[in-house]
C-alpha cells in the first residue's frame, strides 16, 4: 500500500505543533512552589491535553500511513491558481488590518470587497462598485445608528458625514 | 408536572416586542442563509454573534434561535426548488421534493415542507419544556466529576460523529479544550501562552474564533471551490392542499417529531441522521396508493422535514440540563449565552430563570412564526436564490470584519480572526472537522474547573474516588463505547464491502 502524503503532512505538522507546545507548557512560571504540580496544577492540565492530542496524532499518522494512494486525482481537488487567489485574499486581509483604523472604514472596505467580488467572479464593473458602496454604507448606517458604534473614521474623515 | 406549569404559565411574560421582532429577524435571516447553497445555518448563528452583544440576553437567544430555526426550514427550498441542498439536512428532504417540483408540485411540496417544519418545532418544544427541568434538577445535584464526565462526552461523541474521522474529531476538540487554556490560570492567576501580552491575558476571545473559523475560511474556501445555484423557478405559493395533510398523514408528522427530538437529544448526532432515520422509518410505512418514495412522494417530504426541524428542540436539551451541546450551532449558542455573561447548564434555572423562560417561549413562538413566515415570503426568499455568489461572499466578509472589530474595538480582534480563519482554512484542507475544535473551545473552561476540582477533592486519588461515583463512572462507560464504536465500525464496513 502506498501512503498517501498530505494526511502524512498534516499529522506531521501536528506533531511539531504539539512539540512547540508542550515545549511552551514546560516553560509556565509558576507562582509558587512545584506542589502545585499534581494534576491539579497549571502546567500540568494543558499537558495532559496536548499529551492526549499526541496520541490522537500518532493514530491518525499510522492510519494515512496505512491508506491506500487514490486511483484517480480527487476531481473537488482546486489546482494551484484558485489556492493561490485564496492566499492573496488572506494577504490582502493582512494588510487590510494595518490600514483599517488610520485610513478609515469607507477608504479601506469599499476596494476590499471590490477585490472579494472580482476574485469570486464578478465581472461587471459598474455592478460590482455600486454593489460594493451600497454594501459599505448600509453596514456604516447599521453600526452607526442601530448599534451606535463609531467605525474608524479615517485620513478625509469621511466617516465624520455620518 | 407542576415545573412545566409553572414554567408555560410564566413564558410569554418574558417576551416583549423587542424580542418578537429579534425572533422574526432571526428567522426571516436564517430562512435566506438556510436556503442559499454554501452559506448554512453555523455560517448564519456565527455571523449574527457579534451583534448579540448588544442585546439582552432573551433578544440575542431570540435572534440566534430563530436563525437556527429559519435555516433548518430554509435549506429545503433550494432542495425543493433547484435540486441543491441548502444544507446538508435537507439532503434527505430533497429526495422527494424536488421529484414533486419537476412533476409541477413545487408548491405543494414548499408547503409540506413548511408545515412539517413548524410541527417539529412546536412538538421538541414542548419537549424542551417538558424535559430540561427536570433533567437540570438532577444535574444540579452533580458534582464537579460527574459535570467534568459529561463534558467529556460531549466532546467525544461529537468528535466520533463530525466528519469522516472520529481520531481527528477528537485532535480538534482537544484543540479547542487547549486554546481555551490560553491566557490566566482560573485558579492560580499564572499566565499560560500570552508571551507576555496583555490582550492574551484574558484569554482567546470567542468572536474572532468563531467568526474566523467559519466566516473567513469560508470565503476562502468559496474562492477556491465556489458553491453555485442554477436556474430558479418563481411559480410558487403557498398550496392548500397540503394543509389538509395535517390530519390525513398526522401520524408521519407526529412520528417524525419524535425521532427528531430523540435524535437532537443525543450529542453530535443532529440533522442530517435525524431526517434520514426519519425518512426510512416513513418509507416502512408507506401507504399502497402514494407513489414511490424517491418519485414524490409526500410522505418523504414530511419525515424529512418535520424531523430535521425538531432536532433543534432536542439539541437544546443537554445544553441547558447537563451544559452540553447537542450540535454545533447550540455550541455556538452557547457562545453567545457566555458573552452574556450567563454560563449555559443547570444552574440557569436558579440564576437565570428570566432568561431560560424567554428561550422556551422564542423557541415555540419562532416554530409557530414559520408557518406565516415561510409561506407568505417564499417568492421572495426563492428569488433570493438567484444572488450571484461575488455578492453574498462579498457581504460575509464586510459582517465578520465589522461585526468583529465593533465588539470592542481593538483591532487585534481582527488579526485573531484572520489566524483563526487561517487556522480554518489549512484544517478544511487537511479534513479537519471544525465544529468539535469550537465545542471543545466552548466546553474548555467548564471541563478544567470541574475536573481539577474533582482532581483536588480526591487528593490525587483519581480512580478510588471515581469509584465512589457510580454516575461519573456510567457516563465514563458511555464515553469508552463511543470510542470503541467509532475504531469499530470502519472495520465492520471493510469486511462488508
């Protein structure tokens, strides 16, 4: 039987994950004296949980390194171009956080959900601007004057209309 | 007896109109994210969170319970209508009813539908009330072993009963049970994995989890491998035919009520097996001059749906009796009780008996609104099908950015959110379920003080004390049986195939 290699990856990635962690728990300052440390203790709960993760891992690691390889490539599986439209999704969103509060709400979501509408599909430009407005601005009315929450306002203070 | 009196008689006093229109908001909301194909009830409860946290508690129950409810009816539209699921509950609901829309009775199966979904819901609730008094006056008099017990058996059987793999099911609830350890010790004050940070110090905050974890990666995910509806047909209303099915197959829709309260009651079960079961049990008792099930025929429609309805009353049960969630969406309910400041489980029928009364009279008054609800909007809500997929995604991310953000206003909330939806979208890759990681999240607090308090009592003498405690060593059975049956039944499965 041939093993199949992302399950493989992931248990694997797990199992570092774990490591780091437990690694982490170990370093736990505790207050006072080690008599805290029974099972009681705070160091010794979170690991009793990545313990039971580890054994869990381990399992699912025999078990993908057991399975049987796909006779034919998986037909849901997305081919690099769309993994890499999601990526420069999250990029943006990244950067979409730094800027949210000193550019402002209405500055920093309207070209966000542009670029959420044309990497869904959205080929109509006129369309996807007015929709992209009109979006915004019912979400600015709804936190401003049902919720009363004051989003970002911004460089031009264009929030300050509102 | 008398508690369910008591309890009906002071029920509609705990609603106002506030909590009506919450209701009706929540279940016009969740019937549109029940019936759009890639959006679904979890997506629609986790998006509206943020927003509870501007109102009382019954108004925020009342908002997610009737987003529950509406989506659990709402994905049998576009299963009727365009042969696409909404939600994988009305896998089972579409076998007949679309049949039914192709031969030219989408109506009449829309009503059906419709009406099965309001009786569900109106029998588990009254199931509800029936029951979870009287389970939470025995679960108050649990100690922190029998409460820490539970816990665990919530979090294993819902691991056993997410996604293809019980053993990855279990790695993310004891992920979730991990990530609710970040922050300060509850009993000791010690920092645990803040790396010094004060926002760390009080702990991961369950927004930008949940909204991360589902909304974000969802968008994602959608990017990747966009979910689209095809042509909709608007020839649609409401039939009276099918109102007279209420006597004629009464004993169809009372069967399948039960089936799907007992079903809801059970822990990681829900919906989908619930509607199946249901849809089987129908199709034994099938009447000779109906047609066949799998051609239209009305019975199937009815198990299907009325089943899939009342499992929302049942899951609700272990949530307020014994603070363990029935499904997914009641654990983010969960959630949204929390950030109340109410913890879900027994105690709340001595602290807050305002606010269990409130959740027993939303959930009865929403499964009776959907009837009028449902009918008088199905043109309507069907239209809706025809949004293009860039509009609604565009729309999720805009209400789980602001939704988040507005919360507290720290923008570290959204760089949680974007981790989390990362977090997500990597765990989707590898066939992660997510669902046990927030039941885990949810559960962690009350699962640690429970069991280091058991571990206290005992003096370090575990298994002795354990001994003394014939319901914690029962539920710890039940707990060995859902893992030995989940390692055994892909065994049993091999040696059938």
């Amino acid at each position: 039987m041939q093993t199949t290699r992302q399950p493989l990856l992931f248990a694997l990635t797990f199992t570092l994950a774990i490591c780091v962690a437990l690694y982490l728990t170990s370093r736990i300052d505790l207050a006072f004296s080690s008599d805290l440390e029974t099972f009681s203790g705070p160091r010794a709960y979170p690991a009793m949980i990545l313990g039971a993760m580890l054994v869990f891992n381990v399992i699912t690691v025999l078990q993908s390194g057991f399975a049987r390889q796909d006779a034919a490539p998986d037909p849901a599986r997305t081919g690099l171009p769309r993994t890499g439209h999601a990526m420069a999704l999250f990029a943006v969103l990244v950067g979409f956080c730094f800027v949210f509060e000193p550019v402002g709400y209405l500055l920093t979501m309207i070209p966000l959900l542009i670029l959420v509408a044309w990497l869904n599909g959205a080929r109509n430009w006129p369309v996807t601007i007015l929709v992209s407005v009109v979006l915004a601005l019912t979400c600015l009315v709804i936190f401003r004057y049902a919720l009363d929450t004051v989003l970002p306002e911004g460089l031009l203070g264009i929030d300050a209309v509102f | 007896m008398a508690a369910f009196w008591d309890i009906f008689a002071g029920l509609f006093g705990s609603m106002g109109i506030g909590q009506i229109l919450s209701l009706i908001t929540g279940l016009s909301v969740g019937i549109v994210v029940g019936a759009l194909p890639g959006v679904g009830p979890l997506l629609g409860v986790v998006m509206a969170i943020p927003f509870t946290f501007y109102m009382d508690p019954v108004t925020a129950m009342a908002l997610l319970i009737g987003i529950y409810q509406g989506a659990s009816y709402g994905g049998a539209l576009s299963a009727t209508v365009i042969g696409i699921p909404g939600t994988p509950m009305a896998a089972a609901t579409m076998l007949d009813g679309h049949p039914m829309a192709l031969a030219g009775r989408a109506s009449e199966a829309v009503t059906l539908a419709t009406i099965g979904s309001a009786l569900g819901g109106v029998l588990s609730g009254i199931v509800l009330i029936l029951i979870a008094p009287e389970l939470a006056a025995i679960a108050l008099r649990f100690g922190p072993a029998e409460t820490a017990c539970f816990a665990l058996l919530g979090l294993t059987t819902m691991g056993a009963l997410s996604g293809n793999s019980a053993v990855k099911g279990w790695m993310m609830g004891f992920l979730g049970l991990f990530i609710a350890t970040i922050g300060l010790d509850p009993v000791t004050g010690v920092q645990r994995f803040t790396f010094g940070s004060v926002y760390l110090d009080g702990g991961i905050a369950l927004i930008p989890l949940l909204v991360g974890l589902f909304s974000i990666s969802e968008v994602m995910r959608q990017i990747e491998r966009p979910v689209r509806a095809s042509n909709v047909s608007m020839g649609l209303g409401a039939s009276g035919r099918a109102f007279g099915t209420i006597l004629s197959r009464g004993v169809n829709y009372l069967r399948s009520g039960i089936t799907g309260v007992l079903v809801g009651v059970l822990p990681g079960v829900g919906g989908v097996t619930a509607s199946f079961l249901s849809y089987r049990l129908a199709l034994m008792f099938k009447k000779h001059d109906d047609p066949e099930f799998g051609e239209g025929n009305p019975d199937g429609v009815i198990a299907a749906e009325t089943a899939n309805s009342a499992v929302t009353g049942g899951a609700l049960i272990p949530m307020l009796a014994l603070s363990i969630p029935g499904d997914p969406i009641v654990a983010v309910l969960m959630g949204g009780l929390v950030l109340q400041g109410i913890q879900p489980g027994p105690q709340m029928f001595l602290e807050h008996l305002g606010v269990v009364q409130g959740i027993f009279a939303v959930f009865i008054l929403g499964a009776l609104l959907l009837l009028p609800l449902g009918l008088v909007f199905l043109r309507g809500i069907v239209g809706m099908l025809r949004l293009p997929l860039w509009g609604i995604m565009a729309g999720v991310l805009m209400v789980s950015l602001v939704g988040t953000y507005a919360v507290s206003r720290e923008i570290l909330d959204l760089f949680a959110l974007l981790v989390f939806g990362m977090m997500g979208y990597l765990l989707r890759k590898g066939d992660y379920p997510l669902a046990p990681l927030v039941v885990g999240f949810v559960l962690g607090p009350i699962f640690e003080a429970n069991f280091r308090r058991t571990v206290l009592v005992s003096q370090g003498n575990l298994v002795e004390y354990l001994a003394t405690r014939p319901i914690a060593l029962g539920v710890l059975a039940l707990v060995a049986m859902a893992i030995l049956a989940a390692f055994l039944k892909p065994r049993r499965a091999r040696q059938t195939a």
